[in-house]
C-alpha cells in the first residue's frame, strides 16, 4: 500500500461540480496512486499552490489540470502566473475546459501549457479525456523532482 509520500499529487481546479466529480471518478477508477486536491476558483488555486492562507500547508502537486472558465482569477491566469515563477514553473499544466476557440489554445499555449484538452459532452468520453491525462502525466512522463 502507498504512502501519503509515495503518493501523486493532483491538483484540480474545477468550479463545476459535475466536472469534478467526473474528474474524481475517472482518477479514482487509475490503477496509480493519486491523491487530488480541489480547488474551485482561479484565486485559490493561486493560494494553494503559492501555500498561501488556509493552504498555507499544501503539498506541491506534480500535476494541475485547470480549468479556463473560472470564478475570482480565469484560468489563463493562473496559467500565466505559474509559469512566472520561478519555483512553480516545472508543474505539469493540463488544461481542460470547454472552450474549443483558437484563440484559447493559442493563448494557453503562449503562457506555458503543456497540453490543451476539450471537454467532450459524452460521459464516457470525458472519463477516458480525464484518465488518458493521468496515464499520459503520471504514468509514461518522467517528472521534475518538487
């Protein structure tokens, strides 16, 4: 059995409840050992991973996937400011939002995403997105040490 350090961490930043309880569902369903912390607006996760306030004690993820749409500070954002920092900057950032635009894409991109997935609508679809993001992060790439 995986200890609290042996364990992944996972950062999601989700204001939809149904997308985060999809999103758990499908990481829960993982045969890796996670651990997924939530968060539900732009501004908390800053907090969380800036260990500011009530997340003062927060565990470094090894992952964030965010969200765009996002109440307090957008996700682009967030992007934006992770990837300023110098400490930060190494996190893996998979965004997955509804937003299909270019310009959305493009933006991402530009500010240091490393990967830009679609929302689909089916269920099934959305847990297979959601689980071919962990195979891929947390199980094939080689992560940077925290």
């Amino acid at each position: 059995m995986a200890t609290t350090a042996d364990l992944l961490q996972i950062l999601l930043v989700e204001d939809s409840l149904p997308d985060i309880e999809l999103t758990l569902e499908a990481l829960e369903a993982a045969k890796v050992a996670n651990q997924v912390h939530v968060v539900r607006d732009g501004e908390s996760a800053l907090d969380y991973l800036h260990r500011r306030g009530k997340h003062a004690d927060a565990t470094r993820p090894d992952l964030v996937i965010l969200d765009l749409n996002l109440p307090r500070r957008s996700g682009q954002e967030v992007l934006a400011d992770v990837k300023a920092d110098a400490d930060l900057r190494r996190i893996p950032i998979a965004v997955l939002t509804t937003s299909a635009a270019q310009a959305d894409v493009v933006r991402s991109y530009d500010l240091g995403a490393n990967c830009y997935l679609t929302k689909p609508v089916d269920v099934e679809q959305f847990l297979n997105v959601v689980q071919s993001i962990e195979d891929f992060w947390l199980g094939l790439v080689r992560l940077p040490p925290p």
